[in-house]
C-alpha cells in the first residue's frame, strides 16, 4: 500500500505537476539603491555623500538627488530636507567638496557662508543628522521622463498639453507627493547604497526658503503619509523661511482687512473677494527665471502659461481662467487652504517685514489660526528685514535665524535643549549694516501696543496718468541686478496726480510695530481701479523721505464706495524731529500692473492707523 501511494504521488507529479518540475523557482532580488555612497572631505572633516537621480512615483521625471549622513555609524538617524528657491536646485544649500564643479573653499565650508550659514547639508550632518537636498521637479537636472505626461490640473478643452515633468508651482498633485516619496524611500532604505544604515521615522524635519518655504508650509498640512512599503511618517518639525501661505494674495494683494489678519478659511467665500493687483515685475521676473531654469528650458506648463498671459491682459479677467486659477492656486498650492493637518507639526517661521513678495501677513495668518484653533499649538514666528527684494538681509539677522532653526530642529528631532517657546518675534527694520531692537511676545497683537493716526478731512483727485518719478526707485526687483539699498529714499516732492498727508514733527522716537491699516472715501471714475499707499519717513530737513510701508486696494465698480485696507507692515523707528507721511496713487506701475482702467478717483475722509511697538516687550538689541 506504502509504495503504490508513492508511485501515485510521483505520477501526479511527473505529469499532473509536471509544471513545478520544468520551471525554476522565482527569484526576487531588491533593486539596487539609487543613490551610490562614497567618502568625501572637506576641510578635514569626512562624510558620507549619497549621489543620484531618483524615478519619481508617477514616472514622469527622475529627481537629482543627494543624502549626506556622518562619516560612520548606522544611526538611527533624524532627517533632515533641505527645499531650494525658484530656479534653485539642491546645490543651494550644499556645501561642495573640493574636486565638485563649482567648489569655492572660502565659501563651502561646513559652516557655509551667506545664506548657507549654518543652514546646509554639512553643518547639519556634522551634527549628526542625515540631510536631503533634492533639485524639485523640472528643474535643472531633474530631467522628464514623459515630457508628455499630463498633470492633474490640466484642463484639455481650455489649456492643451501640460507636461507634470516641468514645475507646477508646487502642487499637492506633484511636488508634494515627490517630497514623501522620496523621504518614504529613505525610511523603507531603498535610497541609498550605504547598507545597515536606519533613520529615525518619527524624526523627520523639513525646511525650505522661498519657493522651497511654500513647499514647506504645504508639507505642514499634509504632514502624515506612508512609505512606499507601508511605514507611516509623520513630520515632526519644520522651517518655512520667506514662504507663502495664500499665493494668490502673494501674487495678487487685494489689501481687504480680516479681523485677526485671518481670512476666511473657506475657498469659496476667499474667491468671493475681489482680485487683487498683480505684482508685475516680480511675475514678470520669476516667470521667466521658472522658464530659464527648467529642465527644458524656456518652456513651460500650458495651464501656467495661459495663467500668466490672462493676468498680464486687461481686465476685467477671463471669469473661466480667474476662477480655474484662483480655486488651484488655493486648492493645491496655498497651506491655509490645503487643511491643518491631521498631526500638529512644530512650526517655526521666518517672514520679512521689507520682503516685498512674501509679505509678513502671509505668516501672521497662519500662526494665529492655528493659535485660534489650539492656543498651544507648537507655533513660533519671525519677522525681520530678511527676504527677497528689498530686504537688507545683513548676516548677523541671517545668523540669527540660521540659529533659531537649528535650535528648533535639534529640541525637536534629537530632543536635545529646552523647547522653544511658541511666540511671535520681530526686530526692527535699519538702514544700514546693524540689526534693530528684537521685541518678544506670546502672540503677533502683544507686540504692538497703542497706535498712531494720521487724519485728514481734506479732498483729493488721484490720477493714473500722475508723472510718477518715484515708481522706479520703489521697484524692488531692481536689486537682483544691481546693489540698491533696502531702504529706498527720494526726495519729497508730491506730483500732480498723486496725494500726500504729512503730520507733524515728531517730538520723540516713535517706533512703528505691525500692519498699518487705512480707511477713507473714495469715488473713481471707472470700474477695476486701485489706491496705491505709500508710508514714508520725511527726514527733518524735509529734502528726502525713505520708503517704510507700502499697500495697494482693489476698488469696486464706478462710484462712491469706502475703502478699508492693510499695507504690507514693518518695525521701524521714525526719529525725532522726522515726519511720517503717507501718499496715495492711482497706480504703481512697475512695481504692480498699471492699471488699465484710465481716469480719476475721489479720495476723501482719510484715517491711517499706525500700530506702534510695545515697550515692555524689548528683549534685545
């Protein structure tokens, strides 16, 4: 009986199961890394450099890709991502070793220099982080794939082809999802080549300036996600520096008050707002750095392009476009409107009170909603005469906040010093090498304390064809290509066609702190006009007068109407025997799109409040 069951079993498998015998067995070999890592130096100090190109989720681009970690050692170890600028790649915040294309030995140290100080893939890997730098979707040497791959936001009947592999304005679609993937691979340690080597899943950091800052604020809300083979990460810090929170008011200020400098949260009744005046030359200069850049350069994403042709032509807009552009641009692309996480993410960030693109509202809106939606929540803010044009960015504040992000960082992904307390800051903007006054307290409104009011119950007429001699010296994008000072001075004189209130000389120092806000009349003569408002500092000779603050105002149809709006706000000290000022146009072309409606506006019944710093919340020089 024994060997009639084994003579079946072999029957059964010679012919039955013959497939089992004829096939070899599957054999399943990991993917090797894309990521090679070798041993460099610099300056005599060694790590671990892990260099390639990496096929991004969607399989549209490959992402030039770099992970520096300490020269030995598994870890675990906290990460950290580093996100470039608009037309940036991930040499911006490296530190090249010698025999790298580039290499400069007085400037990439492991310290850094400039704007990498402190704040590169060095220094932080000699701290004992593992660090991402990784050039962002489209451009440099982040190359396309399919170079017709079409984005999600792409609408064929309306806009045509829109390759995903060139940059779509950080989009929650795109380079969001390649942020997480890339940080997933890293966890799951299908990266890189060095083996053994594990990082810390609940330590992971990010920060970003600019372009990489919005990045960033995005990666705040949608901060919970899973790793390609299942880990669930959690961001546990971040560093937004000079970002956005809502591009289109960014791109697009419409000057309308909220209370608590807080718009609605809803993007329906966002959109139901008027749209605001675009800031010409800096589109007109980042459209074309985006387009110089690419991985295919001088194109660009057909919904961008039309985005950008539509805005630059007279209004009023296409209401299709408008409305396509403004629900993507908040949808997809703006952090106050993508949610508030499912995970509260320390946050520390960093806005210019003279950054003329990302003014200091785009944080302030954040840091006190989530303050408004948990008054614990791990928040802090900084504001300063940092940024881009026309802030001085003086390397004592760029110190300052290199080191207030490490301090952030190292509290809250290797657990080390006593944590940083959720406040708002902001230092005094100077008109020179030094930094001002850094005033401290729990919440943005604690800076402030009391205000100023310049009223006047006169009438004026503003003009859009006003000879304006003072546009050109306000522009900040000059400073891109030239060493135009921060501060921006002229001299006093009021064209025909512009309006100026001056008060009187000031018998004492008096220190401006927060957003000013202006009310008054106003009756232009055709629809889709604006107020222009500048706040000077008059010197006391009354020969010159330098630029503090400056806002514009959307108004309505023809008509009487009243206008209520915030300039961009500042720290800055108007001293003694000086005269504050504040003047009003009807355009301010180049700075902003002149306005297409021609004609005249009626101004009337003006009151500009001016909020004024607290004393008792100095802390320091």
């Amino acid at each position: 009986m024994m060997r009639r069951r084994i003579s079946l079993l072999l029957a059964l498998c010679l012919v039955g199961g013959s497939m089992l015998i004829l096939q070899s067995p599957t054999v399943v070999r990991a993917a090797t890394p894309p990521l090679k890592c070798s041993k460099k130096t610099n300056h005599g100090k060694t790590f671990r450099y892990c260099a390639g190109r990496v096929k991004s989720k969607d399989g549209s681009v490959k992402l030039d890709t770099r992970v520096t970690l300490p020269a030995t050692g598994d870890g675990p170890y906290p990460v950290i991502l580093m996100l470039h600028g608009l037309g940036g790649s991930r040499l911006s915040f490296e530190s090249k070793f010698p025999g790298q294309d580039g290499y400069v030995g007085a400037e990439d140290t492991v310290a850094g220099t400039g704007s990498r100080f402190h704040y590169n893939n060095l220094w932080f890997a000699s701290k004992g982080y593992a660090v991402m730098n990784y050039t962002v979707r489209g451009f440099e040497e982040s190359a396309c794939i399919e170079k017709q791959t079409q984005s999600t936001d792409a609408n064929p009947d309306l806009y045509g082809d829109s390759p995903a592999c060139l940059p779509q304005l950080v989009s929650t679609s795109h380079e969001i999802k390649d942020s997480q993937y890339l940080l997933g691979r890293l966890i799951d340690r299908t990266l890189i080549s060095a083996t053994g080597v594990r990082f810390k899943v609940k330590k992971i950091g990010v920060t970003g300036v600019s372009y990489g800052g919005g990045h960033t604020w995005l990666l705040t809300r949608k901060n919970v996600w899973r790793s390609p083979r299942g880990t669930q990460i959690k961001l546990a810090a971040a560093a937004p520096v000079i970002g956005w929170t809502d591009i289109v008011d960014a791109l697009f200020p419409n000057g309308v008050v909220h209370e608590n400098h807080m718009p609605p949260t809803s993007i329906a009744d966002r959109m139901a707002e008027r749209v605001g005046v675009l800031k010409k030359s800096y589109a007109d200069t980042l459209y074309t750095l985006m387009k110089q850049t690419t991985s295919q350069p001088f194109s660009s994403v057909g919904y961008l392009k039309t985005w950008f042709e539509e805005f630059n032509g007279p209004e009023p807009y296409d209401p299709a476009i408008l409305t396509d552009a403004e629900d993507a641009l908040l949808r997809k692309r703006s952090a106050y409107y993508v949610g508030t996480g499912s995970f509260q993410t320390p946050i520390f960030a960093v806005q210019g009170f003279t950054d003329d693109l990302f003014p200091v509202i785009q944080t302030v809106q954040m840091f006190n909603r989530l303050k408004e939606l948990d008054p614990t929540y791990p928040i802090k803010m900084y504001a300063g005469d940092w940024g881009h044009p026309k802030a001085e960015s003086d390397a004592a504040e760029t110190a300052y906040i290199a080191d207030s992000i490490n301090t952030w960082m190292n509290h809250y992904l290797k657990g080390t010093g006593a944590a940083p307390a959720a406040q708002a800051e902001a230092r005094i903007t100077l008109c020179g090498p030094d930094i001002g006054d850094l005033y401290r307290a729990p919440t943005w409104e604690g800076l402030s304390e009391g205000s100023t009011l310049i009223a006047d119950a006169g009438n004026y007429s503003l003009d859009t064809s006003a000879n304006d001699l003072h546009v050109n010296a306000m522009d900040p994008v000059d400073a891109f290509t030239s060493d135009r000072a921060a501060c921006r001075s002229t001299d006093t004189t009021v064209v025909t066609g512009n309006a100026a209130i001056t008060q009187t000389a000031l018998l004492a120092d008096t220190t401006m702190l927060g957003i000013p806000e202006v009310t008054l009349s106003a009756n232009p003569s055709a629809a889709n006009m604006y107020i222009g408002a500048r706040l000077w500092d008059v010197s006391a000779d009354d020969t010159s007068q330098t630029l503090v603050d400056r806002g514009v105002f959307r108004l309505g149809d023809a008509g009487a109407q009243v206008a209520n709006f915030h300039l961009n706000g500042n720290g800055y000290t108007f001293g003694v025997g000086h005269k504050i000022k504040i003047e009003f146009t009807a355009t301010e072309a180049p700075s902003f799109k002149a306005s297409t409606a021609t004609g005249t506006i009626s101004v009337s019944g003006v009151q500009a409040t001016i909020p004024l710093a607290a004393a008792s919340q100095k802390v320091a020089p």
